[in-house]
C-alpha cells in the first residue's frame, strides 16, 4: 500500500521528467527556428560576433588601464597621507620631549 507521500513524490518525478522534456523540445524548436530566420548569413553573423569580441575586449582594456590609473593616483595618496601623518607625529614627539625637558629643566 502506497501513502500519501509517496504517491505525491512519484508525481513530482514524473511531472519534473515531462517538464524537463518539454523544455528540451522547447529548446530545439526555438535553435531550429533562429538559424531557419536568421537575418544574416553564417559569415556574417560570425563577423558580427568577432567584431563585437574585439569592441568588448577593448573596452575591457580601456576599464582596466582606467581603474589601474585610480589604483596608483589612490596608492600615491595614501603615501602621502602616510609621510604626512608621520611627521605630523615625529612633530609630536619632539614637541613632548621639548616640554618633558623645559619641565624638567625646572624642577632642577
């Protein structure tokens, strides 16, 4: 005796394969039909796509060199950012040693 659980289970595998299959069908249909319409020839079509590689493939270049030029403009800031907070505290320590020996100074 099947439960009710397994009747269920059995249905969603078979209506999961039909779907599958459907979608296959579906699939060759709609390859059939674009290379039977197509607007261009296969030469054509394949000089298109090429053409359009090479404008991606530049583009990608273009971004890259761009985003490479941001990296070292923020690589440099940051250098700068850096020397400036070090001597903005080697000022610091001198000015402490500065006060810690007139202080010192005075108590002598």
């Amino acid at each position: 005796m099947e439960t009710t659980e397994t009747t269920e289970v059995r249905n969603m595998a078979e209506n999961g394969g039909s779907k599958v299959s459907y979608f296959l069908v579906g699939l060759g249909i709609g390859a059939l039909v674009g290379v039977l319409f197509a607007p261009s020839s296969g030469e054509e079509t394949r000089e298109y796509l090429s053409k359009r590689a090479d404008e991606g493939r530049e583009y990608a270049q273009r971004k890259a060199r761009e985003l490479r030029e941001r990296a070292d403009d923020l690589v440099e800031r940051g250098k700068q950012a850096a020397q400036q907070g070090k001597e903005s505290v080697a000022a610091a320590v001198e000015a402490g040693r500065d006060a810690y020996q007139r202080e010192k100074s005075k108590a002598v």
